[in-house]
C-alpha cells in the first residue's frame, strides 16, 4: 500500500474531531436555551435533529477508520453523507446562506478525497468502493 498523502490525514483527523464534537452537541443540545430557539425555527423536532447528528457522527467516525485503513468505500460514504447532509439542511435551515459555507468545505475535501495521490493511496479510481489490489 501506498503511504497515506498528508491531506488524508489531515482530512481523517477532521473526520474524527467532528464525530466527537457532534456527539457532544448531540448531547447537551436539549439543556441549551439558543439551540432550542434555532429548533423552532427550523420547524422540527429536537428527537429529528438528535437522530440525524448521530447518523453523522457515526457516519464520520466510519468514514475516518476507513480513511485511516484505505478503503475507497470511506470517501465516497463520507461524501454521500455530506450531500445528503447539506440538501437536508437547504430544506430544514432558516439560513440558506450559511450552507455556503458548508459546500466550500465539502467541495475541498471532496476534492483532495478523490485526487490523484488518494486514488493512489486507496489503489482505487473515482467512485470504487473497493480495492484494485483486493
């Protein structure tokens, strides 16, 4: 296997800070007066917005470990995932314009996920969700 290029890692650890301050978000979310105003807001339920934050942390916390491992498999659920995130929240969010933010984000690690030096590293090309060497 090809040595892990420095923006994996980089995007990995990203991967695995944000599983760990989603669950903790997840958790204080009810006891925290301005999220609850944001809720009502967004019109729906604080058990919805819980349920979808779990999904995402795991869904990060696989993406990392697959990352990690060079599984192909964990780029293209992490994209998917933040796709479906962000057309979610274009529908549910009071605030279109802060999801700016969020494709500029998506859209940089979408690309280092898919670069050359990655497809390499994951010995894949493009949407592969497995291993060429497997």
């Amino acid at each position: 296997m090809e040595k892990r290029p420095t923006s994996l890692t980089v995007i990995g650890w990203w991967m695995v800070i944000s599983a760990v301050m989603t669950t903790l978000s997840i958790a204080t979310m009810g006891s925290n007066p301005m999220a609850m105003r944001m809720l009502e807001q967004m019109h729906v339920s604080l058990q919805f917005q819980q349920a979808l934050g779990a999904v995402g942390a795991i869904v990060c916390a696989a993406s990392a470990y697959g990352l990690f491992k060079g599984q192909p498999w964990s780029r293209v659920l992490y994209v998917a995932w933040s796709i479906l995130g962000m057309a979610i929240a274009s529908v549910t969010s009071p605030i279109k314009s802060i999801l700016i933010f969020s494709v500029i984000i998506v859209a940089a690690i979408a690309y280092f996920l898919f670069r050359g030096d990655a497809n390499r590293y994951f010995a894949a090309k493009g949407l592969q969700l497995t291993r060429n060497d497997a």
